[in-house]
C-alpha cells in the first residue's frame, strides 16, 4: 500500500492498531454505532421525516455520526450512511418501508438491464461527500473518520433480488443459470465501488471499510470467483489509506481474505480469534469480534465476555475490538457503555501484565 499522510490527530489508536505498531490499548469502535438503540438517533431521524432523508442530508448525518462518540469515548467515527446509496445512484430506486429492510422498485431481472447498468455518476453521491467534510470538520481531530461500501457482490445480491432475503434464490439462479450475466454486475459494481470509496478519501476518510455482508451465502468454490476476487480489484485501485475487508461468514476464506490487499480483516463472532491469529502471521491486522447478542445480558455479563475476547486475542498490536456484525435495535445503552469502558480498561492492564516489545 502507498504511503497516506498522517492526519493531525487526537487519538490516532486505530491507525496504529490498523499499522499492527503497540498501542496502549486495543481501539474500539462499534459497526452501526449511530443507530436505532440510540434514543438521540431517534429523535433526528423523526426529524429527518425518513432513514433516507437522515442519510441524504449531510447536517443531519454528520449529526447522527458524532452521537455515539459523545456518549462513548469510542476510537473511531464511522460516517452516518447506506451500503446501498451506489445501486440507488445507479437509478434502481432505493426504498425503505418502515419495519422493512431496503426495497429496489426496479431490480435488475432481465439481460437488457444488465447489459445496460453503468457505474454512477458520482455527483449522484455528493451527499455522502459532503456528510464527510462535515463529519471531518466537526470531529476536529478527535478520532479518525471511516468511510466505507458494500463490496460488488453484497450490492449485487440486493439488485437482483430486489431486497433482502432469506435464501437469495433469484440471485443464486442468475449465479448458475447466466453466471456471465453476474460477472457484468459485478464488473460495474467494482469500477463503481473503487471510484466510490476513492471520492470518500478526497472527502477526508481516513480509513475505509468494505461490508462484504452477504459473500458468506456463496458456495465454498464460489466465493473467491464471485466475491472476494471483485473485492481485490477494489483494494488495487483504492491505496491511500488503512482499509478493512469484511465477509460475514467467511471462516472459510479466511487465509484467502489475508492475502487480498487489505490491512485489516474483520472476523464475524463465529471465528476464532487465536486461529485468525495464527493464521495472519502478524501481517494483517483483525477486528473483531464480539457476538452483538452479548449486549442484551447484564453489563456484568457483557464486561467477562468483552474480556474473553480480548484474551483470545492477546495483547499482541493489531487487534481493533468490535462487534461480530452490526449493533442490534433495542441494544441496552448501558450494555454499550459498559463494553467501551471494559475494552479500555481490561486491554489497557493486559498490556501491563504481558507486555509487547515493539
């Protein structure tokens, strides 16, 4: 990877912990952090009239983007947005009914549309950019900004099937009935996704991440030709700063992940964090990876299971604390807070007690 500046900052532990140089602590932060579990949140996406309003006002998502750190002394920010704005920009029609996940009015079901899709025009994203700048501003150094994507293939399943799913049979039948016809997808939504996170650079992100959410659904044989390959050439053209590959469910593939480009894997809650250890080398660094369910127990409950992955982990540098997915709706505040503090405090002692010469 290219040299990228060093940004002015407060904390920078996520950096060095991204770099695997020693930190005092390991760095936490929590995917969907700015969420519904959030009574703050609440109150200005009401105000936002929609999630899509709150999403596409840059005010209001730098907003909901700052929440969770002025409740939490977290490590990072990660800008307030949707794995889904590249698909809606490429005129899909992007929906969200309430009590539902994301709806497209106009999925890609026939060769024509395939042959057709084109990567956006990035001005169609300037909303995103812009939330950035803000974000930067407003953060003023404090902690680093992450900007991030859905990987070419989570895109794709949505803008086949249309929605979510539970099986993802209409994109499972294109895979094998006109795997090319995929591959076209998949063509658009890399080229799309580089020049994507690439904008969020020049906006000011200073770390990226790709949600390959759904590359976990595909055949063992399948994920390398139609997930993590597309993901590789993201992580070719995108070099300016620290970025993080994620694959829910992706046990699997993990030595083939380490070896993609990326600085940092993120490992779901049903790795073994001494395994990806081992099998990282000290080459990449991991995040992860806390099952969010842990956070409905008590925060006494939640503080032992903070501290069984950080000993599983290790103290060694390296290691970004998070969650193995995204924070539940109706996540207890005070189990949230009771996380942070434990993450600091316990890592911080590990560190004292088994230190680590750099």
């Amino acid at each position: 990877m290219e040299a990228y500046p060093k940004p002015a900052l407060k904390n920078d532990t996520l950096l060095r912990a991204l770099a695997r140089q020693p930190t005092e602590y390991t760095p936490i932060w929590l995917m969907r952090q700015a969420g519904r579990y959030l009574p703050e949140y609440n109150a200005t996406r009401a105000k936002a009239g929609s999630f899509l309003g709150l999403a596409k006002s840059p005010a209001l998502a730098t907003e909901v983007t700052l929440q969770p750190l002025d409740r939490f002394p977290l490590d990072a920010a990660i800008i307030f947005s949707d794995i889904l704005t590249i698909p809606d920009a490429m005129g899909l029609g992007l929906a969200f009914a309430e009590g539902e996940g994301p709806r497209f009015e106009r999925p890609l079901r026939d060769e024509a549309a395939i042959r057709s899709l084109a990567a956006p025009d990035l001005a169609a994203l300037r909303y995103v950019f812009d939330a950035i700048g803000e974000c930067r501003r407003a953060l003023g150094g404090r902690v680093p900004l992450i900007g991030f994507s859905g990987s070419p293939f989570t895109l794709a399943c949505y803008m086949v099937e249309g929605s979510g799913s539970d099986d993802w049979r209409t994109l499972k039948k294109l895979r094998h009935a006109r795997p090319e016809l995929l591959h076209r997808i998949l063509e658009v939504n890399a080229g799309a996704v580089a020049a994507y996170l690439n904008a969020q650079i020049e906006a000011g992100a200073q770390v990226v991440m790709i949600f390959d959410t759904w590359g976990g659904i595909l055949a063992h044989e399948d994920y390398e030709a139609f997930s993590l390959a597309y993901c590789r050439r993201v992580l070719a053209s995108v070099t300016r700063v620290p970025r993080i590959l994620f694959t829910k469910g992706g046990n699997p593939w993990l030595p083939a992940m380490m070896s993609s480009g990326a600085e940092a894997i993120g490992l779901d809650w049903t790795a073994d964090p001494r395994e990806a250890r081992r099998l990282a080398g000290g080459r990449v660094a991991l995040q992860g990876n806390l099952d969010p369910a842990a956070l409905f127990a008590p925060p006494a409950a939640v503080r032992e299971a903070a501290r069984r992955v950080l000993d599983a982990f290790g103290p060694a540098p390296g290691h970004v604390f998070n969650l193995g997915h995204g924070i539940m709706t109706q996540t207890p505040v005070d189990s949230v807070a009771a996380l942070v503090e434990e993450v600091r405090t316990y890592s911080k002692a590990l560190r004292r007690d088994r230190p680590i010469s750099s």
